[in-house]
C-alpha cells in the first residue's frame, strides 16, 4: 500500500509517495541521500542516525510515514556554500574519520548533542552517553570525543 | 615539507559531508538482488533440495544450488599468486555446497527483483538433510573416527615446525627456569562497519564488471578468473570508497559469486549485499588458538628459549589458516630476538565460521601468550616487568634467528621508557601497596609487541603508481593501492607532494580502484601500503619530478642541472627562492604547444624485497572490581616506533583504533558458538560486544620515530601492531591488582569470576 508523506529534508520541502512498509533510511537512500548508511538495519550500529526535529534517530528503525510533516535532516545538508559545519570541521581536525561510513551518522548525532548542550559545561562522560548509539570500529572514539568537546567549547 | 605533517585526509571532505559513495551507493537500471540460502545445520549433507516453488514465484530471475555450479574447488585467501607450487593457497571451496560445513553454508542461490521477493523465494525452498555431529572442540575435531570435514585432510588443514637460533634440548639443559603456561584466545569478528557487499554485470558477452567492498581489487580479480575458469583480462573490478575492512576483505567472498551470477543471466546486473547476521557467520573470523607454551630462562632474568605448541582453529574452510599461526610466530620472534625460538603450530578445520585474516594475522593470539608467560618468568625471578623486558627485548643491532638479517631500526626499548613514564610506572609502583586486599584492586600492566611491514620475503610485493601532470599544475595520483579507512591516499598525496616538489594540495589521488585502469599492487594487507607501495610512489614522483624539469629546461634554456621544483615553481637549485616559471606554466606548454611536449606523466611498478620490522607497547593501569569481576581501564598508552611518522593525525588515528579493537578483544568481544550444535548465539551488533564510545576510555598514542634506511621516507607500518599488546597488557594489569592469572581471551566478568572463585578471591 502507498501514501503521500509530506517533510521537510535539510530545509527543502518533500512531498514523496511511499510504500508504508519502508523505512526512513530506505525511502531517504532512494531519494539520493546516501550518507544515510546501513550498518545493520536493525538500529545497533546508528549508521543511518538522521535529526528527525533536531533528534537523533536511527532512520532504519523508523518507518517513513512516522516523518510526515516532520523536519528532517541529513549530513547532506549540515555544509552550506561549500563550508562545513562546526561539527564537520572538528571531526576532521581532531583526526575523527577514516574508513567514513559510522561518520555521517555520528555528525549527526554529534550536531544534535552539541545543539542540546549549547552554552552548557559538560562531562567526557556526557558526551560518551550522548554518542552510545553509534559504533565506529577504525577511530577508537578518541577523536570523536574530543571533536565534540571543542564543538561545546566552541559554543561557549 | 608535506611527510610528517598532520595533513587533513584527502577524503575527509567527502567523508564528512556523506558525499563519499560507498559500493551499495550505486545503483543501476533493472539492479536485481540476490540472496543466499544458508544451511540451517552446522554439519551434514544435503539429501535433497527442491527449488521448483521457488522458481514459479513471480519476479523471481533464477535459482541456483551447488548443482549448478562449476565443480572447480578455488581458494579464496586474499595472497599474491605464488609461483611456488609448495606455497600455494588451500583451493577448498565451491561457489555452494551440498557438504554442510558451517551453520550457515551456502547451499543455494536465488535472485529476484527485490529483497522481499528474493526472501519469499528463500522460504519456498525445501531442503532435507543428513546431520552429522558438529565439530567445534580440537578434541572432537581430532578425534578418533570422527567424519572429515574435507576429504583427505584428517581435518588438518596444515603443520608447521620450525626451531631458530640454537638447539632447543640443550638449551633447555642449561637454563635455570623452565616454566609453561597454556593459553586461549577466543574466535573475534571484523565488524567493520560496511557489510561485505557487491554487484556485478557484464559489458558484452564476456567482460564481467564487478564492484565491490574489497581491500584487493587485483587479487580479486584473479580470483574470479580462476573461480570461473576464464582469463583475468576479461573481469574489472571496481573498489569504490570501503567501509573498513580489517582484514575480512582481504578474501574473495562475494566476488566470485556475483560474477557467476550475471554470467548465468544474461549479463543483468545482480547485487549480493550480506546483512549483518549473515557477514557475521558468512564471511570470516578471527582464529581462535590455543597455545602452550614453554619459557627458559637464567637467575638473572634472562630469556633464553621461548618453545611454543599452538593449535589454530580456521573453521569450515581455510581461507588464511595455513598461514596465520607461522606468520604469528615469524612476526612476533621480534620481540626477544636473543632467545632460542621454537614452534610447532597445527591448523584444524571445525564446523565453525571460516577464519581468515584479521589485523596483525596471527600476532595478537602468539603474543597473548608470550607476554602472559613473560609476566610469569618476571615474577619468578623477581624483576620488574618492565626492567625484565628492557633486559630482553630487541635492540638495535640484533638480528631475526629466523632470517639472520640484522634489524635494522628498533626502537623497542625508547618504547617501553617512554611508556613507562607516561604511565608513571615508578612513582606508582612505589607508593601503591605491594599486596592488596580490598574490593577494588589497582594494578599495572605492560605488553611488548614487534610485527612486519608487509610479507616480503614470504609473498612477492608488487606496486606501482602513475602520475600525470594535469593543464592547472596540480597531479593526479592513480595507485593500486587500496585505501580502506587506514589513511594510505593521504600518505600517498604527501610522498608525492614531497618528492615532487609541488603543494599538498596540488595532489588529486584517484581513491577509487578499478583494474582496467588503475596499475598493479596487491592491496590493503599486512600493514604494507605504506611501507611497500610508498617506495612505489617515490619513485614515480622523482620520475615526474626529472620529466618536468627537463621539459622547463628546454622551455628555459636552463641547463637542468640548475633547477628544480620548489613550491610548484621551478627554481633555481641554489637559490630556491628565485622562481623561474610556475610548473603550472610548464604543464600548459607541454599541453598545448604545438611544436613540442605532450602531456607529462610518469609510471613505476616495483618489487619491494625489503622488510622493517615494528616494535612498541601497550602500558595500563587498571582497576579491578572483586565482587563484580569487572576491570576499568584508568589510563592505557600505546607507545610506537613504525620509523618516521608520514601523518601524525593519521598514525594516531590508527593506534587509537587499533587499541579500541585491543581492549575490545580483551574485555568484551567473542563470537559464541555451541558445541553441540555449532549454532552461533550472538551473530548482530547487540550480542556481540563491539566496543561503544562508553566502553572505550580516553587513549594515549606516542610516537618513537626512527629512520628506516629501507625507505625513502623512513618509515615503517603502524596499520594492525595497534591492535596486538593491549590484551596482554591488560592480562597483566589483572594480575598484578590481584595477583591472578587470567589465561584466557575476553577477559569478561563471566570469565573472570571462574579464576576469582578458583583462586579463592570470591
């Protein structure tokens, strides 16, 4: 069965008919947003983590029809003009990517953190819980951790 | 000066931003999809099988079970071909199989045109099968009158013995201690974060296009030729940017497949991309060993034999196995060169998953064992464990028992002072009591490691570049090289851009790999790019480097032995900071002139005949929780010398990982499988332990840079020695917090509390 869902993805308006069985990652994948990655499929790995209203989510857990009328984004649309987020940047500075395919989900799930902590002091330990549902086997998190402390300290 | 500079990646941009197209990041008209059928026993045959419901289901394109394969066995170990007909790979496989080897065996195919119709034909598949018992224990697997899981084999899959530097028995005569230890590690998985995945179609009726998630596009390449009886030349294979690898796509998994797939269909284009569950059994594993081993030593606290008996566990088929335990115990003798070395090793198929390569191959599973027996030989005597092994580990001017080569760069024991310091391992040891008695225990652990860089002069070590001069004076960088997340593009770019004489930025690498174009090398493997193909890359840049002066020096009527490039200008040599024209300059003239030039390029191939050998440690200092069996890292320091750090953002990007994985293999990870069923309990990311960001603490990674004379920029590997010496530094760390010694691989609270209530502590 089909239906129309109508959102916004990285602030362009959508309006997509869609079998109501698929995912957000499948239906966001076919749509051309291939940062949205799977890793598993079944929301351990939070490669496909989108910000469904500024929310970090796993899209392969989340059927399509749940975005209508929701504000999506995707690391697509995190760079704008040809410069990177905040976020972006640090990620490449504190030496945060390698092999790349954990990375556009931690962004996002990173962005949404430093975004609910703006202005606030916080704790590697805080910064570790607001990453947990993220793997990434190449890094260690070593970076990623000390990428979104800067993003925080950055804020301040 | 673009070597030893943290430059950021260049593909980080595209990383970033999710513009970096991975293999399932393209698709194409009328793509179909494939899926396996697995079998649901873990040993037997398959009597019947019945696939006519299956092919009447609409949108379903074909079905194939091990009937309609090719019936040539191929091996799929992800090694140059050798010309040595006595070191060939084990040719065990078919593309299905109707001998159940693994819970999880191909035995059938199906292809549709969507994965929901692909499953529904998996359902409708009938098959009955004979069971055997599974063999999953050495004790079953060798036992008496027990089925061969392949013919021939006494399920064996190959011995090894080799006894370096002395005579073992009189060795032992002489020493004053003889002690032994037995020790296992346990069966880990990749879990790379991209599944094995990849397409195939055809360009005519016989060119085959592949493109896949592979750490070796060239190898493959053969592979599939041989798989499918055909010549190499006329299989492509495409890498794009790869999702990690670890050594799992060191294997020709589903290349072959697909490949055999489009060629049976009309040359339609076919996806076979794995789920997680299904790579997690269906790929490869780490080999779980078990090993016994035997240290000689003097009063003083010198080592003197090191005699080993390891047993290797490759699983259903042998994949890596016949090589993994010799090049362990090859890489990892670096360590206490000065001691006689012994080693008997056995590989043994059971009905598990394949094993195959998987970071450092061999030498975190030999070390475990040799750093846990070495903490016990400290002990004995006495010593320090770090001053015991400042006593016996390698120093510069030792040299390999097994080769008689001289080492030519160590800086083991720069690695362990400066460890130790960062520790600050003696203020501790002082002030920390001797015993403790309370719940929470603290304690200090140290591991040495050494490793190689590359296979040489086991396998042949081929690579090349070419490099063109593009119209704006920047290069762009083709290598067969694959870069796989390790950073290798980034190191290449570098060298170029040093050698060459032109900016960092300056340098265009062509990331993604495809066979018909790109030169040969052999791929991301044994911590080689670097070392091996770096030597490649020098090479062709001074090649462009000569080309490009000599065409300035006809633009310029300059005697070329007066100039050079600087800066992308060419310059005067002796006064650099005179620039005579921009190489951008040069390129347009050699372009576009109509009387003279033509596009300026350079291409190389080489054999590297050399290996550097790596050496560093792993310092802890850990907390251990009685009642709860837990262990919490406090501090741990991964201390490296891989010559002259190329990118130090980079190299300590690699420790950092390296150690996770460690730390990882020690504390939490472990594929489980029960023996009487061989049915594996934890095949998702939930069950199996990957570490998270919570499980990992902050990591310390430094760097003792020597100059390695065998390359041109000095440097050695840093890819997978990372990942070898933080286990047993951690197992070491247990021991002195509570003076028990856990001798087993992951080290959980379940595992743990067994030594605790047998020692008494619980």
């Amino acid at each position: 069965m089909n239906r129309n869902i109508s959102c916004t993805v990285n602030s362009k308006s959508m309006t997509w008919q869609i079998d109501i069985r698929m995912s957000l990652a499948d239906v966001l994948r076919e749509h051309g947003y291939t940062s949205v990655k799977e890793g598993c499929g079944v929301g351990e790995c939070g490669a496909c983590a989108v910000l469904i209203d500024d929310v970090a989510v796993d899209s392969c857990l989340y059927l399509a029809v749940w975005a209508d009328g929701c504000n999506i984004r995707t690391t697509e649309g995190e760079s704008k003009e040809g410069k990177l987020s905040p976020v972006q940047q640090a990620y490449l500075e504190t030496g945060s990517v390698q092999c790349g395919f954990c990375t556009p989900g931690l962004v996002m799930a990173s962005t949404s953190f430093v975004e609910q902590h703006k202005g606030q002091k916080v704790s590697r330990e805080q910064i570790r819980k607001g990453l947990a549902g993220n793997l990434c086997r190449c890094t260690g998190y070593d970076g990623v951790v000390r990428a979104v402390e800067q993003c925080i300290d950055a804020e301040e | 000066m673009a070597v030893g500079k943290s430059v950021q990646r260049v593909d980080g941009v595209a990383k970033v931003t999710g513009k970096a197209r991975y293999a399932d990041d393209f698709t194409m008209p009328g793509m179909r999809v494939a899926k396996y059928l697995r079998s649901t026993i873990a040993h037997g045959r398959v009597l019947t099988i019945d696939t006519s419901k299956a092919r009447a289901l609409p949108g379903v394109d074909g079905v194939f079970t091990y009937q309609d394969i090719p019936k040539k066995k191929f091996a799929t170990a992800g090694h140059p071909f050798s010309m040595d007909p006595g070191h060939v790979d084990v040719a065990d496989r078919l593309l299905l199989t109707d001998y159940v080897r693994y819970m999880g065996d191909e035995i059938a195919i199906v292809v549709a045109d969507s994965d929901l119709t692909a499953s529904k034909a998996l359902s409708l598949i009938d098959v009955e099968y004979e069971s055997f018992q599974p063999l999953v224990n050495r004790e079953d697997i060798l036992g008496d009158d027990v089925p061969e899981i392949h013919k021939g084999t006494g399920n064996v899959v190959k011995t090894h013995s080799f006894v370096a530097g002395g005579n073992l028995e009189e060795v032992k005569e002489e020493c004053d201690h003889l002690i032994e230890g037995r020790y296992k590690t346990q069966i880990m998985q990749h879990c790379h974060l991209e599944n094995h995945t990849a397409y195939a179609y055809m360009d005519d009726h016989q060119r085959i296009v592949i493109v896949s998630s592979t750490q070796i596009p060239h190898i493959a390449r053969r592979i599939v030729a041989e798989a499918l009886d055909m010549d190499a030349g006329l299989v492509r294979v495409v890498k794009p940017f790869i999702g990690g690898g670890f050594g799992n796509k060191q294997d020709v998994i589903l290349e072959p497949m697909v490949a055999f797939l489009t060629k049976n269909l009309e040359g339609i284009p076919v996806r076979l991309k794995l789920d997680r569950e299904g790579g997690m059994i269906g790929t490869r594993v780490r080999h779980p060993f078990d090993v016994k081993v035997q240290v000689g030593l003097d009063k003083d606290g010198t080592i003197k034999l090191i005699d080993f008996d390891a047993l290797s566990n490759t699983g259903a088929y042998a994949s890596h196995g016949h090589s993994i335990v010799s090049a362990g115990a090859a890489k990892t003798h670096y360590m206490y060169p000065r001691a006689v070395y012994s080693c008997k090793a056995k590989t043994i198929y059971g009905n598990i998953p394949s094993a195959g390569a998987m970071r450092a191959y061999g030498s975190p599973q030999m070390t475990f064992a040799i750093e846990a027996i070495m903490e016990e030989a400290a002990r004995l005597v006495g010593m320090d464990s770090v001053e015991f092994r400042l006593k016996n580990g390698a120093r510069p001017g030792d040299k390999s028992q097994i080769t008689k080569k001289p080492i030519m760069t160590c800086g083991l024991l720069d690695t362990i002072r400066k460890g130790r310091e960062l520790i600050d391992w003696k203020r501790k040891r002082k002030e920390w009591p001797k015993i403790q008695t309370g719940q929470l225990r603290r304690g200090l652990g140290i591991a040495i490691f050494s490793y190689g860089s590359g296979t040489y002069p086991v396998c042949v070590e081929p690579a090349s570049a070419r490099l063109i001069l593009n119209q704006d004076g920047s290069v762009h960088l083709q290598i067969g090289a694959t870069e796989i997340g390790q950073g290798s593009d980034t190191a290449f770019a570098q060298m170029t851009a040093e050698t060459v004489g032109i900016s960092f930025d300056k340098v265009h690498v062509v990331s993604a790999q495809d066979t018909d174009v790109t030169p040969f090398d052999t791929g991301a493997y044994a911590s080689r790019q670097t070392y091996v193909t770096g030597q490649a890359v020098m090479r062709t840049a001074e090649q462009l480097k000569t080309r490009i002066l000599d065409y300035a020096s006809i633009i310029t009527g300059l005697d070329v032995e007066l100039i050079t490039i600087a800066d992308d200008n060419i310059v005067i040599a002796e006064t650099p900071e005179i620039a005579v024209m921009s190489v951008r300059d040069v390129a347009v003239d050699a372009y576009y002139d109509k009387n003279r030039g033509g596009q300026i390029t350079a291409e190389v191939s080489y054999k590297a005949r050399n290996n550097a050998h790596v050496f560093g440690c792993t310092f802890v200092d850990l907390s251990v929780d009685i009642p709860l069996c837990k262990v919490t890292i406090n501090e741990i320091y991964n201390v490296h010398d891989c010559g002259v750090v190329i990118n130090p953002l980079g190299a300590e990007g690699q420790v950092h990982g390296g150690m996770a994985m460690g730390i990882g293999a020690a504390l939490f990870e472990e594929l489980m499988v029960d023996s009487d069923s061989g049915r594996i309990y934890n095949n998702n990311l939930l069950d199996y332990k990957v570490p998270t960001i919570m499980d990992i603490p902050d990591l310390g990674a430094a760097f003792v840079e020597t100059h390695e004379p065998s390359h041109p920029y000095g440097a050695k590997s840093v890819g997978e020695a990372p990942v070898i010496s933080p286990a047993p530094a951690i197992r070491n760390g247990i021991l002195d917090a509570t003076g028990v010694a856990v001798n087993e691989l992951p080290m959980t609270p379940k595992s743990i509390f067994k030594y605790f209530k047998k020692a008494g502590l619980l």
